[in-house]
C-alpha cells in the first residue's frame, strides 16, 4: 500500500516535471526565433526588410510598444504630432529629413538639433525680426506671400512686398528652396501648406519668423539598443501612413 502511493506520488511529480520541461522547451524556442529575427533585423539592408511582410511585422511588435512609451508622449498616439512643439504629424507631412528607412534611421539614432554631434542640425530658423534682419512690416509682408503660396485669401500689395523679401533680405529661398517647399538635407520645412510644423494661420507664421524655431527631437542612440532603433525607423515608414487609410 505504502508503495503504491509513493508511485502515484512520484508518477504525479513526473507528471509535473515533464510539464514543466515542455513549457521550457516551448519557451526556449520562442526566444531563440525572437533572438534570431532580432539579429536579422540588424543585419539585414532597411529596403530589403520592407520587402519583407514577415519582417515589417516582427518589427512592428517590437517598435508599437516602445514608440507608445517613448515617443507618443511628442508625437502623439496616433502620430498626429503637436503643433505647439513644432512636432511634425508622420502621416502628413512630407518628411522633413527624407522617409526612407535610413535616413528615418539616422534621426532617431541621433535625433535633431539634440546636442549629438551626429544630430540633424544644419540650419535653424533665425528670428528674422527679433535681430532686427527684418522689420515687422517686412515679416507681415512675408506672412502674407506665404498665404498666397497657401491658396489662402491674401493682400496683394503686402505679399508682393513679401516676395521681395523672401528672395531678397529675408534669405527665405535660401533654406526653403525657391519654390518653399522645403530642402530635406537641411531639413527645412515646405512653407506652401496645407500641412505645417507650427501653423500656418497669420500669427503663427508671424512668431516663426519674428522668434525663431528650434525644433528638438532627442537622440536615442544610447538609450535604445540597434534593433529596437532599426524596428521603429521601418515602423515609422510604414504605420503612419497606414494609419491615414483607416
Ligand atoms: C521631446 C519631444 C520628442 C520626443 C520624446 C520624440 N520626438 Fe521625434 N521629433 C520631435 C520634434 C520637435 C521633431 C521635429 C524637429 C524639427 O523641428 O525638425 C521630431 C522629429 C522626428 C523625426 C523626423 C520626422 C521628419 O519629418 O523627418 C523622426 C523620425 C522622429 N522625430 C522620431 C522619433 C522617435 C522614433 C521617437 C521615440 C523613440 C521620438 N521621435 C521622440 C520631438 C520629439
Ligand atoms: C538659415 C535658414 C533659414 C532661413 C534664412 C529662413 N528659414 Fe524659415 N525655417 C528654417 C528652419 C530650419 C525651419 C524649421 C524649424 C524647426 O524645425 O523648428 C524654419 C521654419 C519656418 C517656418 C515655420 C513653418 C511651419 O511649418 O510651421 C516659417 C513660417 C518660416 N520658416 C518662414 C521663413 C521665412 C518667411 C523666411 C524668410 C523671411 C525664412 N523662414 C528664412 C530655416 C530658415
């Protein structure tokens, strides 16, 4: 009798321990595939991986979270950015730095005007006004040559002298191209709307260029590893975009 139940008993924790064994087993397989990808996903050319539906999905699980932690806080959950920041929308705008994974890449790992050597920082919106470069009636007449540029309702005689400006004392062609709509190796913005960093209306256009702008965005280089940074550069191609056709 004694026995028998010492049997049961041992036949029980058997039982127990090949559970446990499977489960382990189980477990151990998933993290050497996670392993695995997360070595693919560093290896592997950016292009080459958005070739790949397996891969963009892996990248996915791995960038939704960190993003929502990391990052939403700037850019808004749903990527829709923060004007009052001058935080770009991702699923409008036309990128200010490019929107290939690695350039996309490139800013995250060293962000822009962030302090990194690396970081994006080769031009900054001067405040035209406040150095006394332009007079208010110059920066009003900017504003509303831009508005014409907008297709917005403007005064001809104020955006005429704002043309002058914008290819003369102003400089604007300089840093925002000829035709306004931006230069992504500086990273300028398109001044011909519909989509804005910091607003198009008359009197956010008026501080841009009576203040300055200074858009920062933080360099992550030493705070995410390699593969959590390449997961977000092919999330960020990919999500907000898709997030617009919802
Ligand atoms: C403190 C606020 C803040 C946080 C946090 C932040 N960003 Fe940014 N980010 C910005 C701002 C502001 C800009 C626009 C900078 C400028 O004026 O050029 C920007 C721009 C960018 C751009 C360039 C977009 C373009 O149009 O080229 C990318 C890419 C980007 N951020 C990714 C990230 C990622 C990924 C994270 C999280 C890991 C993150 N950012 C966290 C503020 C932030
Ligand atoms: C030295 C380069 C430089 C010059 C010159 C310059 N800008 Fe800019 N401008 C920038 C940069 C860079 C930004 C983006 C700042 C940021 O990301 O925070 C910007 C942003 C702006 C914005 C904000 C746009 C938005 O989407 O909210 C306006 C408006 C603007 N500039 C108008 C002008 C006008 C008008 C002139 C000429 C009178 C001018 N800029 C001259 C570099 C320049």
């Amino acid at each position: 009798m004694a026995s028998m139940a010492a049997g049961r008993r041992l036949s029980r924790f058997t039982l127990v321990l090949m559970a446990v064994a499977a489960a382990l087993a189980v477990s151990l397989g998933g993290w050497l595939r996670f392993r695995e990808r997360t070595a693919e996903l560093v290896r592997r050319d950016p292009d080459q991986l958005l070739a790949d539906p397996r891969m963009v999905r892996f990248a996915t699980r791995i960038a939704q979270p960190i993003y929502q932690q990391k990052c939403a806080g700037c850019h808004g959950r749903g990527f829709q950015g923060d004007p009052t920041r001058g935080v770009p929308d991702l699923a409008m705008n036309d990128w200010l730095y490019g929107n290939n994974a690695v350039d996309v890449e490139h800013t995250i790992l060293y962000g822009i005007r962030s302090g990194h050597p690396k970081a994006r920082n080769l031009a900054d919106m001067p405040a035209l006004v406040r150095t006394g470069q332009l007079t208010p009636a110059d920066a009003w007449g900017a504003v509303e040559y831009l508005q014409s540029l907008a297709g917005a309702p403007y005064d001809d005689a104020a955006s005429l002298r704002g043309r002058s400006i914008y290819y003369g004392k102003g400089n604007c062609y300089d840093c925002h191209a000829n035709d306004a709509r931006g230069i992504t190796a500086y990273g300028t913005p398109a001044l011909t709307g519909p989509v804005y960093l910091y607003g198009g209306d008359r009197q956010t256009l008026y501080h841009s260029i009576l203040n300055g702008r200074h858009g920062e965005c933080p360099a992550w280089v030493n705070v995410l590893s390699p593969a959590q940074i390449r997961a977000l550069a092919l999330y960020l191609v990919t999500a907000p975009r898709a997030s617009v056709a919802r």
